[in-house]
C-alpha cells in the first residue's frame, strides 16, 4: 500500500508542477469546437438533442468537462487539476497490471518510469483525451487480466464496462470486442466460464454505449454507434494530409480532382453520415490514384506511415524530441516483448495483442504519436521486463565468478 500511495504521490506532484510551470498549450480544433465548444452546448441547455452537437468525436470528454464546469464554473483549471488526478490514479493501475503479468520489481519500475514520463504528464496540462483514455483503457486491461486469472464474470463485465467509457471517449477501441473472445479463449484458466465471461463482458459493453448509438439513430436516422472517422482515413491517405498545413494547402485541389472523377463533395448541412461516407471514400479513391499512378510507391508510403507512428505530429514539429526520448524505450520494449515470449509468460500476450491492434488500426488510419500514447504504459512495462531481467542475469553471472574457486 505504501508503494502505491508514494508513486501516486509522486505523480501527482509532478503533474502538479507541471500544470504550474509550463506555458499554456494550444487549442487545437478538437479542443475548441468538440470538448469545450460541445461543453458549452450542453450547459446552455441545448444537451445531445441538438443536431449540431459535434459527431467527429465521441461524447464522454465532454461531458467530463460540462461536469467539472457545473461543478467548478466554466475555466480550463478544474479540467487540468482532474486529469492530473486521473493520471495518478493510472500510475497505480499500470504497478497493479505489471505487478500481475511480470513481478513486483518490474511493475515498481513501470509505475515509476509512467510517473515520470514526458508524453504522460503532458497531455494532463491541455485539453484532449488521452489522459482519460489513458485511464479507462488501463483499468480495462487491469480488470482483464483478473477475470482471465480468476475466472470471474465480475472482472469481465467490470472490463466491458471500462471498454465501453473508454470507447465513449476516443473511438479507437469500439473494434476490440471482436477480438477480446480470442485472448479469452486462448488465455482461459476456467474452461468451463471464458464464454460466460466473454458474454457478460460485451453486455456490458454494449450497454455503455447504447445510449450514444440511440440517440444518433433517433436524431439522424443512421447508425453511428461512436463517432464519425472518414476525415482521419483521408489524411491518412497520401503523404500530402499528414500535417496539418499541407492538408489545408493540398486539400481543394484533391476535392477538385475528385469531382473531375465523379465523386461529388455532399452539399452543407448534409447528414454527417453524408459527409463521412464521402471522406472515406475519398482515402480510398487516393489509394486507387496511386495504384494507377505510381503502383511502386505503396510499400514505402505504408512504411513512412509504420515509422510515423512512434514519433509523429500534426503539427509536424518535435519529431527529433520524440524520437529521441522513446528510442531506448522502444529498443529495450522489443527485448523485453521477446523474453517474454520465449519465457511463454501468457498473460504478456494480452498486452502484446493490444499493441498490435493499436498500431494497425492508426497505421491504416492516421499514424500519430499521440495516438499511440495510450499503449506507451505496456511499450514501458516490457522495456521494464527486460531492464529488469538483464539486471538480475548480470547479478547472476557476477556472483557465480566470485563464488567461483580460484
């Protein structure tokens, strides 16, 4: 309990000084029309009813927010002070999640490199949604590794439910359902209860988000279980959209060669569903562009866009920070992700299949860091893992030479 309470401590205390000392981070346009413009909506009373409430992002921040400023009055303050308090929270969760999967040592690590981290503290001092992203994923991945241990249909409807606010927060992980009965199955301890299990985990996820999906369906007649994503698809699609300037630059000229080729821009105030068929379909007709054009361009395109994912922007700035900062994290990660493949340590799995799905999914859509920022914790703990385990082989093998007669 100590452990837990001083890496809590010590987080909060950093996150703190940060909120404190750093300058005041930009607002992106996420962050005025989505989070704080659709907090505004919600507070003048207008609430989910209205059409114009932003679709291109799920609710749950928002709705984080419109409470913190019905709670605290109408600043960015109370929102910064709560994730910085979220954020700590999730420094115990991850010493709980590595604590189970490695041992004590390697999760005190992991706890205190996430503690200190610079992608971790920052997020807490602007406003977007990996911070509580960060949070809900890491207590569904928690509760996971219970039910999976224990067996308990308690743990995997707690999991569904963690999936599903997580889900209602950043759109990314609406798609794990479909995989979460395989690490069930092939991680069961209880063979008799992994279907009960998995079965109480999607009711409780899609209990989550029925709500949401509702009320998208009554309002505009469509279904939208989370958000609307074709926009990201597009960027993702050509060199030219990666950032944010050569998007606005790069962007009427595509649209105009797209209605050369048939494919028409929906008219204002189109339904959203509208609007996000026709950027999807635009990403794909970009990929038949350079199939046409340039067929040998693919394989480079779709590894610039691998490479991206573990240090790109938006903006386009701070690429050589990033890369400089994690590239020993990631390095010690792959040692880390192989020991514990080749120990058979099951339970890693799990995390390493969460990975994988993060990475395809962005690497298909738009590949930015602060994407990946959610799974850094298990890129740490397998960097821990394998700190760890180098560390007690060289103690090994240095007191076997002393101990050795001379």
């Amino acid at each position: 309990m100590k452990t837990k309470a001083l890496l809590f401590g010590v987080a909060l205390f950093i996150r703190l000084t940060a909120l404190w000392i750093l300058p005041e981070p930009h607002l992106d346009t996420n962050a005025t029309i989505a989070f704080l413009g659709g907090a505004h909506i919600l507070l003048e009373g207008k609430g989910f009813s209205d059409p114009s409430y932003p679709l291109f992002t799920p609710p749950l921040y928002t709705v984080f927010i419109s409470i913190l400023w019905s709670l605290f009055g109408v600043d960015q303050v109370s929102i910064k002070l709560a994730q910085a308090l979220a954020d700590s929270v999730t420094v115990v969760v991850i010493y709980l999640i590595v604590q189970e999967i490695f041992n004590v040592r390697t999760a005190l690590l992991s706890g205190a490199l996430w503690a200190v981290y610079p992608f971790a503290i920052y997020p807490t001092i602007y406003i977007g949604t990996e911070t509580v992203f960060t949070f809900f994923l890491s207590l569904f991945v928690l509760l996971t590794v219970y039910g999976i241990k224990y067996g308990k249909w308690q743990y995997a409807s707690g999991a569904g439910v963690m999936l599903g606010l997580a889900t209602l927060t950043r759109g990314t992980t609406q798609f794990l359902p479909f995989l979460f009965p395989l690490a069930l199955f092939a991680l069961k301890k209880n063979k008799n209860h992994w279907l009960l299990n998995y079965g109480t985990f999607l009711l409780a996820f899609a209990l989550v988000l029925l709500p949401w999906g509702l009320r998208n369906y009554l309002i505009f007649h469509e279904f939208i279980p989370v958000a609307t994503a074709g926009g990201v698809f597009l960027w993702g699609s050509t060199e030219k959209f990666l950032t944010i300037e050569e998007r606005e630059r790069e962007l009427p000229v595509f649209f105009a060669k797209l209605r050369s080729r048939g494919l028409e821009q929906p008219s204002k105030g189109s339904n959203p569903t509208q609007s996000d068929k026709y950027l999807f379909m635009a990403g794909i007709e970009n990929y038949k562009m350079r199939l046409e054009n340039d067929p040998s361009s693919l394989v480079p395109f779709l590894l610039k866009k691998f490479l991206r994912l573990w240090y790109a922007t938006e903006s386009g700035n701070n690429h050589g920070l990033i890369l400089g900062i994690n590239l020993p994290v990631y390095l010690l990660a792959i040692i880390g992700a192989v020991l514990s493949w080749t120990s058979k340590n099951e339970l890693s799995f799990l995390l390493l299949g969460l990975l994988g799905y993060f990475v395809l999914l962005h690497w298909a859509a738009l590949p930015l860091f602060r994407y990946m920022v959610p799974i850094m914790p298990y890129v740490i703990a397998f960097a821990g893992f394998a700190i760890m385990t180098i560390m007690e082989s060289s103690k090994s093998k240095y007191f076997g030479l002393r101990s050795a007669p001379h």
